[in-house]
C-alpha cells in the first residue's frame, strides 16, 4: 500500500510538470556521451592510461513570453569508478565546472529588443564560440567543456552583426587587500556577410588580467587584440584567411622566468614588459563532389609568434596568446599544443604545417586524416635565441647552435559512423613523432629528451547521442 502510495504521487507530480512545461512553452533536449580513451604520452616515466568517461547534459529551453526566454543545461560529467572526494559515484571535472555530480553548465537569460533597442541581450552562464572556436570556444572535446558568466548584445540588420560581450573569467578578489586576482574580457566583433564570397570579421578584445601574479600585477596587465578574419568560398575553393595583433601590458607568466635572465628589466612588474605579439592563419580546400567519396583536401598553415632575444632586448613579450580558443581543433587532436601562449612551445610560439582529408565512405561513414608538422616560430638554432636559450634551463646549458624549432608531426585518424538520425559512434588513433626540442621543452630536463623522448599514442571510442 505505502510503495503504491508513493508511486501515485510521483505519476502526479510527474503528470503536473508536464502540464506545467506544456502551459509555459518548455522544451527539453539532452545529450549522453560515453567515450573510452587510452593515452601514451611522450614520458618515459610513466605508463599508459586507459580511462572511461561520460558526459550526461539535460537541457531546458522555456519561452517565458515572446520577448523573453530562459534556458538551462544540468551537466555531469566523470569516470567511471572515480567516488570523487565527496564519495559521490560520479564526480564532475575538467573544463570549467568544479561541482559534484550535477551542476548548471549553462544558466541565461535572453532579452528580445533589450530596452527597446534593435538588441538581443544574453546574461548569465553561456558557452562563447565565435567564428569557429579561434579566439574563443567552448572546448567541446573536454567532458567539462568551457563556459562564461557573461553578458552579450546581439544586434542583427541587413548584411551585418555587432556583438558586444562582457566576460567575468575569474572573480577571485579579497576583501582588505592589495591583489585582485580577477580576470575580465571586453569583446566587440563586427561581421559583415557577402565580402569575397563569403563573410568578414573584425574584432577588438580587452584582456583586463590581475589574475597572472601578486600585487604587483594589478592594473598592470591590461592587453588587448585587434584583428580580421575573412571566410569564404571563391572558385570552387573554400577558404580562410585570418590575422590578429595583440598589445598592451605583457606580464611574463611564471613558466617563463625561466629565460627572465635575458631581460633587461625585472619581469616580475608587468609595468616593465609590452606586449608584441601576433597570429596569421590561412586555409584553402576544395571538395570533389563528382569524385568516388568525395574527398576534401585542405591545406593549412597557422603562424603563432613567440618570444626572441630581440623581444628579450626591447623588454617585450613576443608570445601570442590564443585567448580562450578551442586549441583541440587546430593544433593535432592529442592537444600537446591546447594553450600555445603558454608553456608547451617554450613561449616560443608555433607553426603548424598541415594537410587534411575527408572521405566520404558510405552514406554512414566519414574518414578523415590529417597530417601536422610543428615548429616554434621563434628560430632555435640562430642569433635569433641564443640569449633565451642560454638564460632557458630546459634548453640545457650551451646549446647554441645546436638546436632547431622542429617540434615533431602528428598523424591523426578519425572515423565518425551515423547510427542514426541522433547517435553518432566515432573512433579515432593519432600518432605524435617526438622530436628533441618537444623532449626539451616539455620534458623538464637539461638532457636532451629527458622525460619525454618517447613518441605518443592516443585512441578512443566515443559514443555521442543527442536527443
């Protein structure tokens, strides 16, 4: 009698939600996403890591009205057989959430015609991708993946779109105190659609950053980004060509004291060092479509400037920052370059050389490979580095000469099969030829490979349903 009891009540309650839900205009959608992983990395110290993961979403979309919407996407994300510290069977990591078992990944509010104005508002928690994930994304490969507390104004006329975005990245500040440690962004982006086939893209970004250090970074740190990026397709050829220049406050990050000798001023004031930094990027593909399979190949070529000694010379840093980019998209899926300003080049920057293909095997199977060729930007066997270097303890002691920037290549494979109009099953191995500079500059040694001269293996099974 008692378990019917309950069970009435939870039909009931069921039954009002739904009524509920149907009265106010909410609908749900979802995601289930399994994947199994099996990682070598480039360490000879350490052994292969076989994992299972799952990210679970439940997404709710109500339209308050018709000029007001709210939504909101429940995320848990783990592995398998990890309790997690609370002893929860499921613990949430990675990307940006730091909650147990379930937390809001995404949480906004949208306004149509904001204050009476030609503006779409959008406030609260939002993920932020901006014209394919190149200065900002949502990570989407990591279970966690990345979102903002943001406000973003939308305005959309003709042939063109202004977004205005404000980001709290990091609100960390204490109360009676000299540091900060808060972290915002201020972007506005400008597209204009129909220029050379295609559309066109300025940005300006504000980075207000008292998150990189002690006190002596506060209202020191500010840097900023100007740049274009130009998408489209003209004789058959699909195309991109994009370019961006950052300036401002350079504060040099921890990881890179370790070349701080090179400066003629102390690094640890951000007073004292300018950000000089750029990126360029181009990509040219074309599809056959009356071909078998109809195959795509692109070509590729990004150029991430880095730190040199003339850098060192004019107290500026030279490394490109890639701001909160989807990296897994561009820099070899084994993600040994996911945050390229940082200190998996060294600081100093990165090219990436890469041919990729798509075959269209069956009206349910896509293959793709892609070929990558990595070196630093900076030149590491000329006058270019020889201070770095020599101030730069994982380059050893007198390398002079000796080293060049070639960084190693990577071979990626993918296999994404259509089970069915929501279920997609993908498999996919890459392959990272280790070389010693990438030994040097990440495997924390004098000696060269030490720690990690050992190539890479990666593989996976993902299991991606969307409902």
């Amino acid at each position: 009698m008692k378990k019917n009891y309950f069970l009435a009540i939870a039909v009931a309650a069921f039954l009002l939600a739904a009524t509920v839900a149907q009265a106010a205009d909410v609908s749900f959608s979802g995601q289930f996403r399994p994947r199994l992983q099996v990682n070598n990395d480039s360490s000879d110290d350490t052994s292969g890591r076989t994992n299972l993961t799952t990210r679970v979403r439940l997404n709710a979309n109500a339209n308050v009205n018709a000029n007001t919407s709210v939504f909101m996407q429940f995320q848990s994300i783990g592995t398998w057989g990890n309790a997690g510290a609370n002893g929860n069977t499921r613990v949430s990591a990675g990307g940006s959430d730091g909650v147990h078992d379930v937390g809001l990944h995404q949480a906004f509010l949208t306004l149509k015609s904001f204050m009476g104005q030609a503006l779409d508002a959008k406030i609260g928690r939002q993920e932020i991708v901006l014209d394919g994930h190149r200065l900002f994304g949502h990570t989407g490969w990591t279970d966690g993946a990345q979102t903002n507390d943001a406000i973003r104004l939308n305005h959309s006329a003709g042939n063109h779109t202004i977004n205005a975005i404000y980001i709290a990245a990091i609100e960390n500040e204490a109360e009676n105190t000299l540091t900060k440690n808060n972290s915002d962004y201020w972007i506005l982006r400008a597209a204009t659609q129909g220029v050379l086939g295609g559309d066109l893209t300025g940005y300006f970004v504000v980075a207000d950053d008292d998150n990189a250090g002690g006190a002596e970074f506060d209202d020191n740190n500010t840097w900023y980004t100007i740049g274009a990026r130009q998408k489209g397709k003209l004789g058959g050829l699909d195309y991109r060509v994009e370019y961006y220049h950052q300036f401002g406050d350079g504060a040099v990050p921890a990881g890179a004291q370790a070349f701080s000798g090179a400066y003629n001023t102390t690094v640890n004031d951000s007073a004292d060092v300018d950000r000089n930094a750029h990126m360029f990027g181009i990509r040219v593909g074309k599809t056959f479509k009356n071909a078998k399979m109809s195959p795509t190949i692109t070509l590729w070529y990004d150029n991430l400037s880095g730190t040199d000694d003339s850098d060192a010379a004019s107290d500026d840093y030279g490394a490109f920052n890639t701001v909160q980019d989807t990296g897994h998209k561009f820099y070899g899926l084994i993600d040994n370059f996911g945050a390229v300003g940082a200190g998996g080049t060294g600081y100093y920057g990165l090219q990436d050389y890469a041919i990729k293909t798509k075959l269209k095997l069956s009206d349910t199977n896509t293959f793709k490979m892609d070929w990558h060729h990595f070196e630093t930007q900076t030149t590491l066997d000329d006058g270019d580095s020889d201070t770095l270097r020599t101030n730069h303890a994982a380059m050893g002691s007198a390398t002079t000469g000796t080293m060049n920037g070639d960084l190693g290549q990577e071979v990626d494979l993918t296999l994404v099969h259509k089970y069915d109009a929501n279920t997609k099953i993908i498999a996919g191995y890459s392959h990272y030829f280790t070389t010693t500079a990438f030994a040097r500059l990440n495997g924390g040694g004098s000696t060269a490979g030490a720690g990690a001269n050992e190539d890479q293996d990666w593989m996976y099974v993902m299991v991606d349903t969307k409902f």
